[in-house]
C-alpha cells in the first residue's frame, strides 16, 4: 500500500522556490510524477511552479487545465501528437533535424506556431545537438516559420562539481550561439535537483527539479511517498537451513524469518537482497526476494502475522549501488 503526503511535497517544492531565487522552478512530472500521481501532483504544484516537465503529449493534456507552461521533454515526430501540442500551446523538445523538420510540417498544416526549446548534447549521448550541429541549425531555423524556439537545455549525466562544470561550459557556447544567431533571448536550462542544490552557478534561468520534489537530495526535504505492507507469516529457520530459491542464503545460526508479501512482481527488485525494511520499528534486513514474497531476518524482533512493514518512507530507503531510489518511486507498489 502507498500513501502520498501532499504536505511533504508542497514544503519540498516551496523548499526550493526559495532556494531558486529568480531562476524559475520546472517541476518534472514526467512518468505519473515518478508514481506519485501526475494529475493531483501538478494540482499541488501549480500554485508553486513556474513551469512543469512531462515524458509526452499525452502527459501535457493531463496537466493542460492548470495554467502553466509544459515542456515535453520525450522528442516526438508523429502528426498527431505535434498537432495536438501546438493547439494546447505546449512546448515541445526539438533534439535533431528529424524532429525539426517534422515538429515545423505539422505545425504548418495545422496553421500555427509551434513552440520549442532546442536540446544540446553536452556529454550524456542521449538526445541533443551538437556544437558542430548548431550553424546548420541556426540557418535552417531562419528559413522555417512555424516553430518559435523559446529556450535552448540540456542535461547533467553527472553530480559531481568538475562534470558539471565541463558540461556547463560547453552548454553555455551553444547556447550563445543559439541566441545570438537567432537574435533573441532564450531560456536556458541544464540544472537539475543535484545540481541546483550543489550551486547557483547551474541554476540559470531555470532549474528542472524532480527528485527533490519527493524528497531525496538532502535532509531539508521529506519523502512524499510511504509504501508499506504486511508480514503474511513468521518461521523459525534453523542453523543450516536455506532461505528462499538457490540456496543463496544459507543461516549460519538459527533465526527468525517474517515472509512479507512483496515482491518483483510489485517492484522490489531482487538484487534488493540485504535492503533493511522498517519492522516494528526495527530496521531488518532481507535475505531473499521471490515473485511476490520477500522474507526478512526479524530475529530479536517481536513481530506477528499481520504487522506492518515499511520499504519506502521517512527515515527508510532500500536503494542500493543497483537499483536507484528512482527506480523504487516509479515502480514500488
């Protein structure tokens, strides 16, 4: 079971309004708002929110009603979809010259402008131009009259000061060249929740926040969702004795053994093994994950059929160098 505090997550994101200052805060919402809820996240949000960042077309219409601006942050060429956009006013990533080209010919077919912010590669290889691409783009913008470019982003792969600065240097360049070839101020973006806490310097015009909004980056901020379940039986397991399939846990003194009812099938990973779930109070740790059971050392705890454990909330995060807490939020149920 999961519950969301919307108090955690409005003091999360007022956390970093302040922090912000004058930079704008794009509060990412993308994949159902990392399994928090899109639609009544962004209705928290709103009041706060300069901006918010969604996976598709379809995410935007579900957050269209809220008056703020929306950028897709998913690249997208199907007709459809870029009409839809264009109608709804949403702002759309334009990463290559495939997307170019198709965001401006839908855009002209449904008579308006579209809106657009350019993507610029600066080290993940993911989406994005490059600085040899931008002279090319720059001339083919000036020759297309169907897409307005609002701003110019891209994206940390890194959260470490040195990368960050590589990177931000490089972004910086492309991002001169862009307003200065096409003549216009743009809104520039690349930080996002490690970086706008680790320095102003990456914050810019605006920084695109999402973890932090759910409370991971530092002990200011509070986690937002909690997802706990029950102890569906209690063994004794004798020195010897295996736990779970392959032998892989093997008890080398006689323990206790809560079977929690959990498991891959509802996003507790199995490489999740030696996580410490929340029992009683107690932190435990579990020694082997089935499809839709873990089972979790309680020994010295007391613990009955029917108690409940906690995996994910304040004070308990079960992610490890494997499964990042990113994954949990999105996937933990």
């Amino acid at each position: 079971m999961q519950t969301i505090d919307y108090d955690a997550l409005i003091k999360n994101a007022e956390y970093f309004k302040k922090i912000l200052g004058d930079s704008k805060l794009c509060a990412v919402i993308k994949n159902d708002a990392y399994g928090h809820g899109l639609e009544r996240v962004a209705r928290y949000l709103a009041p706060i929110a300069d901006f918010f960042a969604v996976g598709s077309v379809y995410e935007a219409e579900q957050v269209a009603h809220f008056d703020r601006d929306v950028l897709v942050l998913i690249p997208t060429t199907a007709e459809n979809e870029i009409v839809r956009a264009v109608e709804s006013e949403t702002v759309l990533t334009v990463d290559s010259f495939t997307t170019l080209f198709a965001v401006n010919t839908s855009a002209e077919k449904a008579g308006k402008r579209a809106r657009a912010h350019i993507k610029i590669d600066s080290g993940m290889s993911r989406l994005g131009f490059l600085q040899n691409d931008l002279p090319n783009l720059i001339n083919t913008l000036k020759k297309l009259h169907s897409i307005d470019v609002e701003g110019v982003y891209s994206h940390f792969w890194g959260d470490g000061e040195q990368s960050c600065d590589n990177q931000l240097e490089y972004y910086l360049k492309c991002a001169e060249m862009l307003e200065n070839g096409l003549n216009k101020r743009l809104i520039k973006h690349i930080a996002n929740t490690s970086a706008a806490l680790l320095s102003d310097k990456y914050r810019l015009d605006m920084a695109r926040v999402g973890l932090g909004l759910y409370g991971y980056g530092n002990n200011a901020l509070r986690p937002v969702k909690t997802v706990t379940t029950r102890v569906v039986a209690v063994k004794r397991v004798l020195r010897g004795e295996v736990v779970g399939y392959g032998g892989i846990f093997k008890c080398e003194k006689d323990v206790d053994i809560a079977v929690i009812n959990v498991g891959y099938a509802n996003g507790f990973a199995r490489t999740l093994t030696n996580a410490c779930v929340r029992v009683n109070g107690r932190f435990c740790p579990v020694v082997a994950v089935c499809m839709a059971m873990i089972m979790a050392d309680v020994s010295g705890v007391s613990v009955q059929v029917g108690d409940e454990v906690t995996l994910v909330g304040e004070g308990v995060n079960i992610s490890n160098e494997k499964v990042i807490i990113y994954e949990l939020l999105c996937n933990l149920h």
